[in-house]
C-alpha cells in the first residue's frame, strides 16, 4: 500500500466518522428540543389553568362586594 492510498483510507474514515457524529448531534439537539417544547406545553397549559381559576376567584369577590347586603365587618368576624 502506497502512501497516496493510506491518506485516502484515513481521511475516508475521518469524514465517516464526523458525518455519524454530526448526525447523533442533530439527533440528541431535536430530541432536545421535542422534550424543551413539551415542557414549554405543560407550562402554558398550567398556567391558562390558574388564570381560569383566578378569574373565578375575581367574579366571586365581585358578587360580594356588589351585593346590596355587604356588609365587610360582618364577613371577617365571620372568618
């Protein structure tokens, strides 16, 4: 075996080589990304949860305070 093709040997495997790691990259980067985009999703979904919660909340201290009846010293000496 000459020189000339040994260094094509070599430099073959080398470009092999980085292509396949260049791929499991890419690979492990969108598995990644998949997993960050479900966190984000789970986030989004759980906070429109608590809004809708909190906006319940807010309608029900409206009704109270808009009430004819309301009477502030008597509800907290309730409590």
């Amino acid at each position: 075996m000459d020189f000339f093709t040994f260094a094509v040997i070599v430099i073959a495997i080398l470009s092999v080589t980085k292509v396949l790691q260049i791929g499991v990259v890419a690979k492990n980067k969108s598995s990644e990304q998949g997993s960050v985009l479900d966190d984000v999703a789970a986030i989004k979904a759980e906070s429109e949860k608590e809004i809708a919660e909190l906006r319940e909340r807010i309608e029900v201290l409206e009704k109270i305070v808009t009430e004819k009846n309301y009477n502030l010293d008597q509800q907290i000496r309730s409590l």
